[in-house]
C-alpha cells in the first residue's frame, strides 16, 4: 500500500479529451478571457475578448486589471448582448465563483432567470488563448515605443481579427456571421446597398451548417492529435476505493516535497473527517 501512495506514475495521463458541443449557429456558446498588466493607455490596463464559438468572431472590449465579475456582466450587457441577444452557453476558466457571480450579476441586469450548465474542462478555451496571442501580435507590431496607444489600434485590430479567414471554419468570422465581407475600399460608382444586397442573399442555413461541419472537423484532427498522449479512464462504480492525488489536499505536513503522493484509498462513503 505504501508502494501505491509514493510511487511515480509512469503511464500516460488519464482521460481523453472531452470536446465541447459543436453550437448549431452564430452566438449560442462563447468564450471569453482577461488579458491583463498591460501599460495604461487612456487609463484602461487590461482587455477582455469575447469569441464566439460559431463563426469565431472576437470583440475586444478595454478595461482594467482590478474589474469584477458584475463589471464584466455590464460590459457584456453593453458590447455583446445589445448586438447578439443572450448567450446560451458561456466558457470560462476564471474559476466556478467569478463565472457564478459574472451570471447572476447579467441575469439581474437583464432581469431574466439565466440558466447554464458548465463543466470541467481545462482545456475547452484554447480559442480565446490563441485569439489573445492573435491579438498581442498585432499589437506588438503597431505600438507606440512607450506602448500607451493601443486603445487607439484596438478597433483596427478587431477589425482586421474579424475580415481575415479563421484556420477552423476557412471563412472569416465576418463572412460567417453577415454572409459577406465587409468592404476595405469605397467605390463612389457602385450601389454599395444593392452590392450588399445581393451578396447578402447566401443562405445563412446552409452557411451555419457549413460552419458546424468545419468545426467538427476541426474538433476531430485536434482529438487525433491528443488522444495518442492519453489514455481513456479506467472504469468507475460508486462503491469503488480510489487514490486521491496528495497536491490538491492541503494537509497539516511541514512540506510537499516528502509527503505521499496519493492518499490512501477512499470511497464515496468514507467520512470527510478521515483527510
């Protein structure tokens, strides 16, 4: 029993990667995360992008490093629910408390109940981590030497995220949303309302379709890609014992580094005061 509590593991890590549900269209799940310390420029330090999950459409909205949960639900209210209604589903790795208090905080400013489910998967937001990376590229090409006007290149770079063609769809997030591209260059001689008309007439059902079938297959070469490094949990019944891993129990011992590595089997009807 001691060999089991101290010994290294050496198999490869449990659990396959749990995707998430593919969203049937344009702003039902979104992601969204903080991108923080960053030198002040007109007083905001901080960004916070929101990604739908759909057509991968970033808006990127100023802040600051030291803004809460019901901050945030105002900012939603303002910059994503007046343009895109209620979202269905919302992916966040700041932890259950904040996303808890981020909900009740919209749903009272909405007046509405909001109800949501959410889950554990630590690897579920890599969208808004490669959109901030995205976006700190553009930035470091663009800023000023003492950095203090990229809430000036901000809009720009939202822009320019928004119109270029997104690795997992193969359209850009504008296109997935309006069914066209937005235009870079005036021309004074063309219509631009009929123009836009007529390119407007894509079937936006069959473009969310196609959008839901680029994600899946997306979804599909990243599970291939991982699952070789892991392995599938072993099977589980309620009344089984299981080791627990020591690094997520704080205990009394003096120091992590000697401690055992996992603590002695429990079950679900062993009592709490045994830790």
């Amino acid at each position: 029993m001691s060999c089991k509590r101290n010994k290294a593991p050496r198999h490869k890590p449990f659990g396959l990667i749990q995707q998430l549900p593919i969203p049937p269209w344009p702003w039902h799940s979104i992601s969204f995360d903080l991108i923080k310390h960053l030198p002040a420029s007109n007083g905001h330090t901080a960004i916070l992008n929101v990604v739908d999950r759909a057509s991968k459409q970033l808006i990127s909205i100023p802040t600051s490093d030291k803004v809460t949960a019901p901050e945030i639900a105002k900012l939603f209210l303002h910059h994503v629910f007046a343009k895109h209604g209620v979202l269905l589903h919302v992916t966040c790795d700041h932890g259950s408390e904040f996303t808890s208090q981020f909900f009740q905080s919209l749903g009272k400013l909405l007046d509405i109940n909001l109800h949501f489910t959410s889950g554990y998967n630590p690897q579920a937001d890599g969208q808004s981590e490669r959109a901030n990376q995205t976006l700190e590229q553009y930035l470091h090409h663009y800023c000023s030497y003492q950095q203090d006007n990229w809430l000036e290149l901000l809009p720009l770079v939202e822009f320019t995220y928004n119109n270029a063609p997104n690795a997992s769809t193969g359209v850009s997030p504008f296109f997935a949303n309006k069914g066209y591209h937005l235009a870079l260059d005036i021309y004074p001689e063309h219509d631009v309302a009929s123009l836009r008309a007529r390119e407007f007439a894509t079937n936006l059902q069959e473009l969310h379709l196609y959008l839901a079938e680029s994600l899946k297959l997306a979804q599909e070469c990243y599970q291939a890609a991982s699952d070789p490094h892991q392995t599938p949990p072993p099977p589980f019944n309620p009344s089984d014992e299981v080791f627990i891993l020591s690094k997520f129990i704080r205990t009394t011992r003096p120091s992590c580094m000697l401690s055992e590595r996992y603590l002695s089997p429990f079950c679900d009807e062993t009592p709490s005061a045994a830790l």
